[in-house]
C-alpha cells in the first residue's frame, strides 16, 4: 500500500478550495482519505496553508510521500 500526502478538492467550480489529506494511491482524488491533516486556499492573497506540522511529521516518519505540488508548497511555506 502507497500512502500519500495530497490534495483534495472540495471548492465549487472556479472557486478552488483544497483540503491536504493524506490517502491509499489507489483512491480517487475527492475520494476516500485516511487523515485530514490541513487546509489549503489559493484564492486569499496570500495564498493560506494551515497543516498540522507534527501529522505531516508522523506520516513522512511511516512512509508518505507529499505530491509534487504539497512538497513545493510545503518548502515555500517552509513547512518541511
């Protein structure tokens, strides 16, 4: 089993609004997760990232490996 650390999309149409969650790989992307562990909103300027430190900490410990988007996102916001 492939656990990552990604993106779930729940915004209305042209108003994106993302929770970060970590989930199984085979699970559809609004799908199924394990563990909500942050909210992400790109439209407030700047754009807010809230996350849990020590669940994104305990999850890349057991083996979860962010998106490419969430590990950019994460260096920016200098979370990792």
């Amino acid at each position: 089993m492939s656990v990552k650390i990604r993106l779930k999309r729940i915004g209305s149409k042209k108003t994106p609004y993302y929770r970060i969650v970590v989930a199984d790989s085979r699970y559809p992307r609004d799908g199924r997760f394990i563990e909500e562990i942050g909210i992400y909103d790109p439209l407030k300027e700047p754009s807010e990232i809230i996350v849990k430190k020590e669940r994104v900490e305990y999850w890349k410990l057991k083996g979860a490996k962010p998106t490419q988007v969430l590990e950019k996102l994460f260096k920016k916001n200098e979370i990792i």
